[in-house]
C-alpha cells in the first residue's frame, strides 16, 4: 500500500500539520478505499461495472459477408451475444472468434465476469443489401446543408456506409430544415415491405433521430413511422431506422422525413432545430 501525504497552508515552522490537509489513496486487490482525516470509504470489486465490449466491423453494410471482432480488455472475462435482437445474458450465446455474418443482425454483446457486475449491452445492426438500387434515379429536396452535401442524392443508394466521424469524407447528407423528401425511382417494379435509413445520431453535435418518417407511392400512403425515443439523451452511433410499408410491388416510392420540431429542453441548444443526417436508402 502507497501513501501519499499533502501538507498546506503552514502558519509558521511550530504549527506543522496543524491546518494540514491529508489525502490518502489506498490501493488493494479485492478492495479500492479512500481514506481522509483517519476515516475510510470502501467500494467492493463486485460493485464495479465492466465497459461494454468494444466491437469492430469489416462493414455493417455489406453483400456477401461480414466479419465481427469483439474485445473486452479485461483479464478473465466473457462475452456472450444474441444477432436476433434478443436480450443478452449469462445463458446467451458465448464469444470465442470472430463472427461471420451471412443475413441482416441485430447485435446485441454483453460482458461477463464473476468478480465484476456485467456491463451495459453494446448493439448494432448490421444489414446485408436484399436489393442493389445503386442505379435508382433519387432526388432529395430540399439540397443538404453545403457544409454535408456528400456526393449529392447519389450519397443515398451507392451502398456505402458513413462513420461518426461525419466532418470527414463525402458519407453524409446533413440537413437543417423542418421537412425532407426523397424521391426514389427504381429501375423496374420490385417487391418490397420495409424501408431502410441509414442515420447518425449524435446529440453533443445537435444531431438527432428524425421525429417522424412517412413512405407513399402514387399518392397514397403506404407506410409511416413515429420515433418515440427520438428526443430523449442516447448515445452517439450510426444507425439504421426500419420502416414497415404495405407489402407490394414498388417502382416509385417517396420518402418524407420530419425531424423534431427542436431540440428538446434537457439539451445545451434547447428551443433550435436539430439536424438530421442521412448516408443510405435501403429496401427490402
């Protein structure tokens, strides 16, 4: 054990340690201890949360396969994971090499060990490309912000995910305004039942999950989507946001996308208009 002792305020060289502050760090194996003015706080190891695992993906977008790599950074312990959505828990499914991923996952990892509590559940989705609509005409109007322009409405069907590093590189679509349409045209009639946004969020940059998503073709509508969570406080990710439509044969499809009226009070911007950023339409 390591003592560390801090002398101040000296009045004069006869009243040492009279107005002396003490602090003491006590570090042991089974027990962290804080220690101050002769009294002693303890924190048990087994009140100590671990970190969620840290995930690493060849692609979370992909058309044949994609590879996941999972560490915990800590000595002795287990991962356990479910791809289905599914809650994890010390019963799930156990983590010993890397995953290979054949279909559209919802990720979800979790780590374990006996003399620490487990740590928050990490999830991802991951989604392999059912329809390649790269050679779709698509229009988005109004124009992103110039600032997040991307490589224009083509941004949205090239099959190519953004990062959370969103200032770099030409991934993302940012817009801030209170309405945005996307007009999707595919090169012939197809069937499908949901439709796929691939999103950012990142609230600490004013960027948030859109409040509503509605999908119509040929005037009618086919689809819609509330996102009730989407202005409560969430962790930076990127995202995708599923949209159930009608089940049919498709070739037009408009999408309208409504961010949140403002940022919500509990937020330093407060009362603005958030952004929403965009990187990939998907259908399947």
């Amino acid at each position: 054990m390591r003592i560390l002792r801090g002398v101040a305020n000296r009045q004069s060289r006869n009243s040492v340690g009279q107005n002396s502050a003490v602090l003491v760090f006590c570090f042991l194996f089974t027990w962290i201890g804080v220690c101050q003015s002769g009294k002693s706080m303890f924190l048990a190891m087994d009140s100590i949360q671990l970190a969620a695992p840290r995930i690493q993906i060849d692609s979370i977008l992909f058309k044949d396969s994609a590879l996941v790599t999972l560490n915990s950074g800590v000595e002795g312990s287990v991962m356990r994971y479910s791809t289905n959505g599914s809650e994890v828990s010390e019963k799930s499914m156990l983590y010993q090499r890397p995953l290979s991923l054949s279909a559209t996952a919802h990720l979800k990892i979790r780590t374990f060990h006996p003399e620490y509590q487990s740590s928050e559940v990490r999830e991802q989705f991951i989604y392999k490309i059912q329809n390649d609509i790269s050679g779709a005409n698509i229009r988005v109007f109004p124009d992103p912000n110039e600032n997040y322009e991307g490589d224009g409405s083509k941004t949205l069907v090239d099959n190519l995910r953004g990062t959370v590093n969103f200032r770099n590189g030409k991934r993302w679509l940012g817009f801030q305004v209170s309405e945005i349409n996307i007009d999707l045209e595919l090169s012939e009639a197809t069937t499908v039942e949901k439709v796929v946004l691939g999103t950012l969020l990142d609230q600490g940059s004013w960027i948030f999950l859109p409040d509503s998503i509605k999908i119509s073709s040929s005037g009618s509508s086919v689809g819609t989507l509330k996102l009730v969570n989407s202005g409560r406080a969430n962790n930076k990710k990127v995202d995708f946001v599923e949209i159930p439509i009608q089940k049919g044969s498709y070739k037009k499809l408009n999408i309208t996308i409504v961010p949140l009226r403002e940022i919500p009070d509990w937020h330093p911007g407060k009362g603005t208009m958030p952004w929403v950023f965009l990187d990939e339409v998907l259908i399947e």
